[in-house]
C-alpha cells in the first residue's frame, strides 16, 4: 500500500491496527482508501492508506463509496446542515451544486486563510512531515450556527482526500508514503483547496436531481418505454426547470406542436437546421454558451435528393459519427429522438456562393468519422475565467479526470489528447502534463483557453462536434473566403449568430398554417425555438476565439473577440 497516514499526537503509528488500538474508527473513503478517523475537543485526525494502485481499483472500492452515502443518510444529526444548501446558504439544493470550487493553493511552508458559508475563520497550512510525507492542517472558527459544516476537496493530479469540517478546532491530516513523483508534484505545486458548493447532506439530492437531466432516452428504439429513443417526461421537465434557473430563460409550448411537413424543395444546400434535445447535454452547452441550440446539421442536395448532413453522439440515433441521411428518414429519426428543429435558411446571396461540389468533397473525407469528444468542451471555452457556468471551476478538471481515469481509461484519453496539442507534447499523463504546465509558468484554465485547430488529427481521426462540422462544411464551400477560422471552435450559438443566416425569410404557407407568427419554420417539437443574436455577426478572422461567455452578462461578447 501507498499510505498517507496521519501524524499522530504521540507515538509513532505505522498500521491500520496500530490506529485502531488508541482510538481510531475505520470509517469508508470516498476514493477507495481505507481511512481512519478520531475526534476529540478541538482536534480531529484522520489517517487514510491510499490503495496502491488507484481509486476504485479493489472490488471493495464500491461499496466504501456507497456507505459514504448511506452514512450521510442515516446520521442526520452530523451530516444534516440545513441553513447551508449551495454556495450560498439558504439557497435550495440545486442542479451541479455538488461540485467544488477553488478556494486557494496552500504550498509548504506558507498559510492561506479565507471564510466559508459555515465557518468565518479558515487556516490552512501545509507542511514537511517525515520522509516522503506532508502535513496539511485546517484550522476553523466561528461558527455560523451549531449544526453546519464545510465540506472540502483536497487534490493534486495524483492525490486527493474529501473531508467535512463539522466541528471547529485544528482538522489534521499527513500525507505520508508518497512516492518520490507524488511528492515532487507536492512540492512544485502543493494542494488544490476546494470547497464543496454544497453541504453534505445535500450533495447526494444535488447529484439525484442533475441525474435527472440524463436518466432517460438512452436506446435508438422508439418503442422502448422511458429507455426508448425519445426523453420521458420528468427529463424534459427538468431540463426546462434547469435552463430557466440556470440562464434565465424559459422554453414556451407552442400553440400548434403538429408537426410541420415541409416540402424538401424550400430547402436549400448549405440551410442550417437548429436542434434542441432535452437530454441534459444539449442544456449544458445552452447554459456553458448562451445557445438556444444543442445540435446542429445541415440540409445538401445530392443527387437530386435532399440530405441532411450532421456529426452525430447517437446513443439514440440509429448509427454514430459524421454522416448522411435522407431527409425523409432523418425527419423520422429526429421525431423519435424528441428533437425540436428549427430550419434556418441561408441568405440567397450566401446560398448563391456555397460552392457544393467543394463541400461535398470535403465531406467525403470525413464521412464516418467519430463525434468530437476530444473538443466537446473547448469549442465554448475561450478564456481564462469567463467562459465558464457559476458553478465550474476550470481548475477542478485535472483531478476529476485523474480520478475518473481509474475508473474508464477512455476519458483520460480523451481529455490528455486535447491538452498534449496545445502543449506541443504527446502521449503525457494528467500529472506530466501538469509538470510541463508549471514549467512553462502555465496553469489549467490558460492551456484550456488555447483555441481548438483544425488540422489536429486525434488518436481516432479529426474530431468535429455537430456545429463545428457544419461550419467546417461551410468554410469547405468557400462562404469564408480566404480567412483563417479554426471550425472547431464554434459552437451552435457562434453558427447561428453568423450574418450567414437570413433573418427575415419568406416562409412557405405549410409553416405559416402551423404557425401564423412563426419568424422560422419550425418542423419538429413541443417547444417553441428562439434566436437571440441570429445573423448579428459578419464572419471576420480567427474569431470564436476570445469570446467570454456568462450567463451573470447574459453571455454578452464583445465585438471582435
């Protein structure tokens, strides 16, 4: 075992038994460590003995992780806080309020003190214990009521412990055992100090009720009842809840939800379908970009049939990647899915100078190519602190992706791919990225900003999201002229927002007849779709690359960014 063990206050304990004998209870670790607390006035201590080989890499790992839960349900009386809900006490527990934010870094041989919801005097101090070990200690005062508490998240790329400060006094932990490169990244960069947004007995109701945004819709099979194609109705529920508390913004019912059957010969090549999926990620893209779209596609005429063209995620499509389908059947794949479209036409002039044949070519040597999950985030991040919901913390992502590397490798290629680009490096881990990050007086939120590039090839091919490919297809069709825009860093929003798209189009009657006051035709859906900021912006260099985005400035972007 790799341990990190507490300094105790006398004797030199070196086994979990060791503990036990004087006073420590065995208590479950929220990353698979077996941890062992005693409490007394003023002082709590903690030991944990980190598995050697990682979270969750022991059968028991899973079951520590679910008595944490269950603890936290059934002692009320230590865990409830219930004047201290979200970041801000007395608000109600919420959608992504589990999540931590950054209080400050504490290096060795320095203090940081800062206050809390629950306790208005923080310490914090870390400091060389024996070999290969430190000492972090938080020390807290005042109170705020008997019964509240601050939960904490200490973390490095390699190391990490979650504790809940219930009782004032010195909070003490030694991390000792760690290898030589553990205790290299410690001493460049110390611990990461998060607090947890939220107080411990409602981060299991703030995860249950963000799980609520996802847990439905997931099979291609319309039939399938609340699993099926289509999202059941307490997930649609919740996302509308979710946006409207989120960004301020409330989806309508529309008056007439009959489904238009528009004749494909009012649609042209290069026409942008705007889409909405209440599935929870096309939320999160609305809420992290200020878009009133989640997906996107785009209509092309080939061979006298009309296409629509897309980047597809397709847990509920028929068949994932970059593809085709005839617009009679993705009309039908659309309905089942649960999307709402909106068709929005491309100016004449700009239809007009769409070069097809151009960007068909193009297309067929990305057709069949995978989703863009390497870029999913970084289309809308675009800055170092203004491109990011109240609630996310740039600095956060390296430890959640280390911890959730253990659990699904997959995501550490992922995420590493991404971020080896903008370093110029390859094939390093989360904590070596970190290290060439601190030796080039980087940080995490800085290299996130970097602007997405076109010609990066990943692992597993060129990787667009849905309204990148579209305006990859449009750049391959010459409506960019000869500018440099890197596609991939544009989100629904920034696709729509392009003067592009006509504003005032000239609907056909069958969308009048469905909707008299329609500005767009919209095709499929309950909810009525909208477009703030629609063709408002001229196509100008390298744009889509500084813009902030914050929902606390009604995701207002200043010209030229």
């Amino acid at each position: 075992l790799c341990v990190l063990l507490l300094a105790p206050a006398f004797g030199a304990l070196e086994s979990i038994e060791d503990h036990l004998e004087v006073g420590f209870e065995q208590i479950a670790h929220e990353f698979g460590g077996v941890q062992l607390m005693r409490e007394s006035e003023g002082l709590a201590e903690y030991a944990v003995y980190w598995p050697e080989n990682g979270f969750m890499s022991e059968p028991n790992h899973i079951l520590d992780a679910y008595s944490v839960v269950l603890n936290s349900i059934k002692n009320p009386e230590k865990y409830n806080a219930s004047n201290i809900i979200s970041c801000n006490p007395g608000a109600k527990s919420d959608y992504f309020k589990f999540l931590p934010v950054e209080i400050g870094t504490i290096k060795i041989g320095e203090t940081f003190t800062h206050s809390s919801p629950c306790f208005a005097n923080n310490t914090v101090t870390l400091k060389l214990g024996d070999a290969n070990s430190v000492i972090l200690e938080h020390t807290v005062e005042n109170a705020a009521s008997w019964t509240c508490s601050d939960s904490y998240f200490y973390a490095t790329t390699q190391n990490y412990h979650i504790t809940n400060l219930f009782f004032k006094g010195v909070h003490r932990t030694t991390f000792n055992g760690l290898t030589d490169y553990q205790m290299k990244e410690i001493q460049r960069s110390g611990f990461k100090v998060f607090r947890v947004c939220d107080s411990l007995s409602n981060i299991f109701p703030d995860i249950f009720k963000t799980i609520m945004l996802f847990l439905g819709g997931l099979s291609a099979n319309p039939n399938l009842p609340f699993i099926g194609s289509h999202p059941p109705f307490w997930m649609v529920s919740a996302n509308i809840e979710f946006i409207k508390h989120a960004t301020g913004y409330e989806w309508k019912k529309r008056a007439n939800n009959t489904n238009t059957n528009l004749d494909a010969q009012y649609i042209k090549s290069g026409d942008f379908f705007a889409i909405t999926r209440f599935d929870g990620l096309d939320q999160i893209i609305e809420w992290g970009a200020g878009s009133h779209a989640g997906h996107s596609a785009v209509a092309m005429w080939i061979d006298n049939e009309l296409y629509v063209l897309e980047s597809q995620a397709a847990w509920y499509w028929p068949r994932p990647n970059i593809q085709k389908n005839l617009y009679k059947d993705w009309l039908q794949y659309a309905e089942n899915a649960g999307y709402q479209v909106t068709i929005l036409p491309l100016k004449a002039e700009v239809q007009s100078k769409l070069n097809v044949s151009k960007a068909l070519e193009w297309y067929s040597t990305v057709e069949g190519v995978p989703y863009g999950y390497h870029n999913f985030l970084f289309g809308w991040i675009d800055t170092e602190a203004d491109s990011y919901p109240p609630v996310i913390d740039p600095n956060v992502v390296a430890p959640v992706i280390s911890i959730l590397e253990g659990l699904v490798s997959e995501v550490g290629i992922i995420f590493n791919e991404a971020i080896n680009f903008r370093l110029g490096t390859s094939n390093l881990t989360v904590p070596q990225l970190a290290e060439v990050i601190d030796e080039r007086n980087l940080t995490w939120p800085k290299v996130f900003a970097m602007p997405e590039n076109d010609s990066w090839v990943y692992s597993d091919g060129p990787n667009m999201v849905c309204s990148s490919f579209v305006v990859a297809l449009w750049k391959a069709g010459g409506l960019f002229d000869d500018m440099e825009i890197h596609a991939t860093e544009f989100t629904p929003r920034d696709a729509y927002s392009l003067t592009f798209i006509d504003p005032k189009p000239v609907l056909p009657q069958a969308c009048l007849d469905n909707d008299p006051t329609a500005q767009f035709c919209q095709v499929l859906g309950d909810y009525k779709m909208e477009f703030p900021q629609l063709s408002t912006v001229d196509p100008y260099p390298r744009m889509n690359e500084r813009c902030p985005s914050r929902v606390q400035d009604n995701f207002y972007r200043p010209a030229g960014c």
